[in-house]
C-alpha cells in the first residue's frame, strides 16, 4: 500500500506542476502559492475532521512552525522555478531529494536503505544530473549546468531543502497525524504569506481573478492536498527516501509534458536520463 500512495504522490505532483506552470502564465508567484496553500488547507481540514484531531505536544509545535516557515520559501522558489525555465529542465532535479532525504534519515531516523534502495536512488540523482547531456558530455560542465539556468538552481536549493525536511516530517507525525501536519503547514505558510502582501498594501490574491483561474487555483489546492497526504501516509510503510525516488522519478512525466504541452524542445537528447531515472525508480518497486 505505501507503494500505492507513493505513486499516487508522484503522480499527483505532476498534475500539480501543470496546474502551476499554466497559473504562472496568468498571476504573479506569490497570489499562486497563497492560493494553493491555503486551498489545500480547506481540504486537509477536511480530512482532519473526519479523521478526529489526534493528540499532539511540544515536539509537534516546534516542527510545525519550522516546517511552515520552510514550506513557505519553498512554494516561491519551486513555482518561480517552473515559472522562468522549462519543466524539463526543471522538475526533475528534484531528483536530488531522495538522495538527500536518504542521508538525513541515516542520522534522524536509522533508517538504511538496502543495497538495491542505494542503487535506485543514485540512479534518479545521476538521471537529474545527465538532463544537460545535450549540451555538453564533461562532468563539470553537467554539475555547472544547473546553475546557469535560473530556473534549475532554484529547484536545486528546493531538492536540498525538502530533502532534509522529510525526515522532520516523519517524526512531526509520530508526534501528531499526517493530516494534521498537512493542515498546519499549508495553513501556516499560506497565511504567512498573506500576511506578508497585506502588509505591503498588496491587494488579496484572488482580486481581479477570473472564474477560469479561480477554477484553477481551486483544481491545484485539491491536487496539494492529495499530493501532500499520499505522501504523509505513505511513510507508514515506506523509507522516505524510496517514497522520495518514487515522487522525483515522476519527474520524467513533467518533462515530457513540457515538451508536448507547453512547447519545450530538447528532449530527445534527454531520453536516456529519464530512462536512468525510471530504472532507478523500478530498482525501488521491485
């Protein structure tokens, strides 16, 4: 079942991507993040009233907070990434996560990956790394690409935060529930951020919005909240570095949709990283 979820996650967030990077062709960053997170907030509230508000103490507060603040960063960096630069030179960085989230649970959550796990995760993160293969064959020159497209360096400062926040996601939720830290970090960002336009006497995000784009943040609100507790649950059952690679792995589905949607070109050259990717992906399921 965590396995389910896990691609239940990974596909969500593709959806989620779309939803972004047509968003962005009609608001500005941040009355998107502030849409989708509090949108999603409603529907983890849901959730967590026919769940039943679990118990929760000191530990829970702490990472809540910190979460929230982090999630915050991250919802600007990551829709400004897909938002400047295309989506297959951008979402599969992410890639990195697991790798990083695997390394950070060793110490927090002793949790070790078996040979095969390692072997699918470096093999999501070499994919990510090869997606330049079309410019240049040099390692150096693939570990620089990034940073020469705005986009791409900021999913990589996104890859290296959520994947040390995964760890703290885990045990926020022995200490809570998945939809009540779901509901807290969407909630909290989402009003930070609110807070922060308001006080710059910015008007609300959804001032001078359409109906269609009001459908839209709505479509991309409930696909979060799905997206975020497929990825809570799964957790149960699952190291957080394979429910990692088995999200990031979707990345290959965002590229191709950049391309066929949104008129991308390249990726013929970037086939064999997103077949690296998927290996490493089938390594985690099998």
């Amino acid at each position: 079942m965590g396995l389910v979820l896990a691609v239940v996650a990974s596909l969500s967030f593709v959806t989620l991507d779309v939803l972004r990077k047509i968003l962005g062709q009609r608001l500005d960053t941040i009355r998107v993040v502030i849409g989708i997170n509090l949108g999603a907030s409603i529907v983890l509230a849901g959730v967590l009233w026919a769940e039943g508000v679990p118990s929760f103490d000191r530990t829970f507060v702490l990472l809540g907070l910190l979460e929230s603040l982090l999630f915050a960063l991250t919802s600007q960096l990551y829709f400004r990434a897909v938002s400047i630069s295309p989506l297959s030179l951008t979402i599969p960085y992410l890639g990195f996560t697991p790798l990083v989230s695997a390394l950070v649970a060793l110490l927090l959550l002793s949790e070790y990956p078996s040979i095969r796990g390692w072997t699918g995760i470096v093999c999501v993160v070499a994919g990510a790394v090869l997606l330049h293969s079309d410019r240049t064959t040099r390692l150096s020159e693939l570990l620089a690409a990034p940073f020469r497209e705005p986009g791409s360096w900021r999913m990589l400062l996104v890859a290296a935060i959520w994947g040390g926040a995964t760890s703290l996601d885990k045990i926020a939720i022995a200490h809570g529930s998945e939809a009540l830290l779901g509901f807290v970090m969407s909630a909290l960002s989402g009003a930070l951020l609110l807070g922060v336009r308001l006080l710059r006497r910015r008007p609300s995000p959804l001032v001078g919005t359409t109906a269609r784009t009001g459908l839209l943040l709505a479509s991309a609100a409930l696909v979060a909240g799905i997206a975020v507790l497929a990825q809570f649950y799964a957790y149960r059952e699952l190291f957080v570095s394979y429910v990692e690679a088995v999200k990031r792995a979707g990345g290959i589905a965002s590229a191709l949709i950049g391309v066929l949607v949104f008129n991308e070109g390249g990726f013929e050259h970037r086939i064999p990283a997103a077949c690296l990717m998927f290996a490493g992906m089938l390594l985690l399921i099998w």
